[in-house]
C-alpha cells in the first residue's frame, strides 16, 4: 500500500477484467476507495482481490453506456464513500473483429457508439459535478492507438477512440475553472479480453513470439502497464495535465503500416 490516492474515491468502468482490472487493483493499492463497475459475474473477483490485499472496494453492476446506470453507479459512489474525485472511464467493446468495413451494420456501429463513447460521455456529464463538489479531480478515458489513424482496429471501433479522444479535449475546455481534468489514455496492443483472440491464436500455431513484433518494443503490453499511466493521470503528478491524449504503446503508433496488396483485401472490402 502507498499513499498517492489516499483519501481519494475512484470509479473505474470495465473493471472484472484487463485494464479496468488491473487499473482498480492499483488505485486501491494506492489508498482510493473503489467503485469498481462491470456486467459481467468477474467483477465479484476484481473486488475480492482488493479486499484480500486489505483496500476498500464495492462491486457495481452497470452498463456503462446506459445513463441511469451511469448515475446511480456516481450515487452509490458518493453515498457509500461521500464524494467521488476520480472517474477511469474504461468500459469498451470491439464491436467484432471479423470482416471489413463493408461488412458492419449500423447496429454494430451504434452499440460500439454506445458503449465506447457515449460511455465516457456520461461519465463526464455525471461524474464532473460530483467531482467539483469534492475541489476537484480527474475524469480518464480509455481511447486506442487506433483513434489515432487507421491500421489498428476495426472501423466502428477506430471511430469510437478517435471520438473519446476529441471528447476529453472538448469537455476539459467545457470544465475550465471547475478544477476537474479530463484526460484519454491510448494503449497499444494488450492483452486483455478484448484482444486474447490475437493472442491465442497465434500461440496456438507457435507464433507467440511475433505478437507486437510491430511496435519498436517488440512485445505487446500488460494491464499494469496501463493501469500506471491511469494512476498518473488520477494522482497530483499530472495536476498540470489536462485535454490529453496519452499514448502508452510501445512506439506502435509512430507507424501504422497498413498498405496491402490487391489479393491481401479483407473479406468484405470493395472489389473496385
């Protein structure tokens, strides 16, 4: 236990597994009562380790894009703990990983819509005011390196970071002067739920030492490794940080090779 978050109330979104996981471990290790939210029965777990390692923390369920789930998830927030200061908006979906651009319906889009951004919307709308009651704090939102340019995800789920990451710069101008920071994170390749799929498949087939062999670290990143760059963001260190996009990817990001030859198309890609 350290003392960065201490005293501190943190709502972390998508917390039964991966980021969200890793993310509410650290918090509470770090001294912040936790709220830790999800769907899905894992979450149960996420709690209980926090628990274990003797931490404060309740268990949620919400959807993150659902708006009364959203405020009463702040409610209970400042009900069991008495305020809120931190809000890690990290819930996400993919919204499918098979096909191509031309192969998404408008219902995949608009529930990678729902939950990927809207999300963090809410997020902002509900938790800015709780947070300015308390002097201030900080709201993080997990986008991706694929919000950045294409090359690292589907469509519907680049289109979804690329709007989170417009989304902190515009709410952290909507909130000047109410002390609360409004920041995105932008991981890389993790291994998480969303992306075991890459991951199983190529250990399966022996390939388990190419994963991330395209980013200049030559490896794929780890939950904690973003859960300490949410930390940062949460904690007085980044006090002067603020409408920020910050890229945790191994260097990913500084190219996206994405050029493919006419017999490589995805399936679904205009034949023209």
């Amino acid at each position: 236990m350290s003392d960065v978050l201490e005293g501190k109330v943190a709502i972390v979104t998508g917390a039964a597994s991966g980021i969200g996981r890793a993310s509410a471990l650290l918090f509470a290790r770090e001294g912040a009562a936790v709220v830790a939210a999800d769907l899905a029965d894992a979450l149960d777990e996420t709690v209980a380790a926090i628990i274990a390692e003797g931490g404060r923390a309740l268990a949620v369920r919400a959807d993150a894009g659902e708006e009364a789930d959203v405020v009463a998830l702040v409610g209970r927030a400042v009900a069991e703990y008495g305020g809120l200061d931190i809000f890690f908006a990290n819930a996400g979906v993919t919204g499918g990983m098979v096909g191509g651009y031309f192969d998404a319906t408008p219902a995949v889009w608009m529930e990678t819509l729902r939950v990927n951004l809207i999300g963090p919307f809410l997020a902002v709308k509900h938790g800015a005011p709780a947070i300015k009651e308390r002097g201030g704090g900080a709201i993080i939102c997990t986008a991706s390196v694929a919000g950045l340019r294409a090359g690292a995800g589907p469509a519907q789920y680049s289109a979804s970071k690329a709007g989170v990451i417009n989304l902190v710069q515009t709410a952290s101008q909507e909130l000047a002067g109410t002390g609360v920071r409004v920041n995105a994170i932008c991981p890389g390749l993790i291994e998480t739920g969303m992306t075991r799929f890459a991951y199983d498949g190529a250990r399966a087939v022996g390939k388990a030492d190419r994963i991330g062999r395209m980013n200049p670290m030559l490896r794929g990143g780890e939950p904690d490794e973003i859960a300490s760059a949410a930390l940062f963001l949460a904690s007085p260190a980044a006090s002067y940080v603020n409408g920020h996009a910050l890229v945790v990817d191994g260097g990913l990001s500084t190219s996206h090779p994405t050029n493919k030859a006419p017999g490589d198309r995805k399936p679904g890609a205009p034949t023209w």
